[in-house]
C-alpha cells in the first residue's frame, strides 16, 4: 500500500534560514511519481514540482530545491534563505499502486513551516 | 491557467440537512476530486471520478455521495449533515493521459455543521 510520512508536523525558522523538510514513502512499485504542494493561508494547494521514480536528479528553482533519494524512499525539500511568505503547509504526495484508477495521489499529514520576521 | 471553482467559501448547515458542494474546472480535465482536511489529518480523499458518470471511493466515504452529470462539474453531497463532517473540503482535477498529472485544487469549502 502506498504511504507517505511527513515526521515534522511543525517547523519554525527565523527569515533568511534555510530550512528542510523531510518526506518519506513506501510504495511497491518501481514506477511512480512524488509531488510537492504548497498551502498558504488561504487555503488554497499549490502546486510545487513532480517526480518521476526514473529521474532521481536533484531540482532546484530559484530558492526551492528537491532531494529525491530512492535508496532512503525520501523526497526532502530545501527552502534557502526563507522568507516570511513562505509560511505555509507543504505536502507531500505519492501516486497510486500500479494498476489502480490513474490519477489518485497519497498525501502526507502536511508540514506546517512558520517563517519569523 | 486551470482553474477549479467551489461554489462557496464559507457555508453553514444544520444537523439533517442535505448539503450540496459544487465544483467546476475550465480545463476539460478527466479526473475530479473530492477531499476532506482536518488539522492532524492532511488530506483525506472522500470520492473521485475519472470519467462523467464514473465515481470511485476513497478512503472515508461514509456519509457521502457524488454527481458528475457532466466533464467539468463534480459535486459533493452529504445526504444527512453531521457534526462530524465540519471540515475544509477541497476539490481537484487532473489531465489524464497515461502519464500522471499534477493535481489542480480549488479554494476549498469550510463547512460547519451546528
């Protein structure tokens, strides 16, 4: 069964830290993609970056990077040099098990990150 | 840009109501979502459909039911409000084209139910 664990329920950071947030997942599959999703105050998810499990270079755009790591099933990601607007809920999310009704994604319990002025 | 619409941002209901959620995209997306957020939780999928008149459960379907009479528009009914069931509700689309695609969310729904 696919899972996602988010250990960090809460993170705070003072402005212009850099600052980590883990993901790690189990899946059976050799084939499946990893997503990042913002949530800021208004509630809203945004959509961050997508991975497939044959591309395990690290992304990097503008302050966010991602670290896909197969052999430890994590999908960290980086925010360098943090801003207040930052501040949000991250999600991380998996896809579903080979052979299910295509589409449907597992997400993490989410991270809260609050950036200090 | 997709963009995926909640027919309310804020709504009010009373034990044993019937409630109905609407969500529409403009992007012609195949699969919609239905999700419910509590804090602790993330997010919990209530029921999602990949095709007009497809529906498919998700992980608590229970005390829930879904229409989707046409491509762009997935509602989201509870039959009989509960007080269990004050939570954020969001609703997603997504492309399908044999390569998964990104989700896109709506606002979001907060229901309280009294």
């Amino acid at each position: 069964a696919q899972k996602v664990t988010q250990a960090q329920t809460e993170i705070s950071v003072v402005e212009k830290e850099d600052v980590t947030l883990d993901c790690v997942y189990e899946t059976r599959d050799t084939t499946y993609y990893l997503f990042w999703y913002k949530q800021p105050p208004s509630g809203e998810l945004v959509f961050l970056i997508r991975r497939n499990s044959f591309d395990e270079q690290n992304e990097i755009s503008g302050r966010y990077s991602w670290n896909f790591q197969k052999s430890t099933s994590s999908f960290n990601f980086t925010i360098t040099a943090s801003q207040v607007v930052d501040s949000a809920v991250y999600f991380c999310a998996l896809s579903g098990p080979r052979g299910s009704t295509l589409g449907r994604l597992y997400f993490g319990r989410g991270t809260q990150l609050t950036v200090w002025p | 840009d997709v963009k995926v619409t909640q027919s309310s941002r804020y709504l009010v209901k009373r034990t044993g109501e019937k409630v109905f959620l609407e969500c529409v995209q403009d992007m012609d997306h195949e699969n919609m979502f239905w999700y419910r957020q509590d804090p602790g939780l993330g997010l919990r999928l209530i029921y999602f459909s990949y095709d007009v008149k497809m529906k498919e459960k998700g992980d608590i379907p229970e005390g829930y039911s879904v229409s989707r009479e046409k491509k762009e528009r997935f509602s989201l009914i509870l039959e009989s409000a509960s007080t269990n069931q004050t939570s954020m509700y969001l609703c997603a689309s997504s492309f399908e084209a044999g390569v998964l695609h990104e989700q896109f969310f709506g606002p979001g729904t907060r229901l309280t139910v009294l």
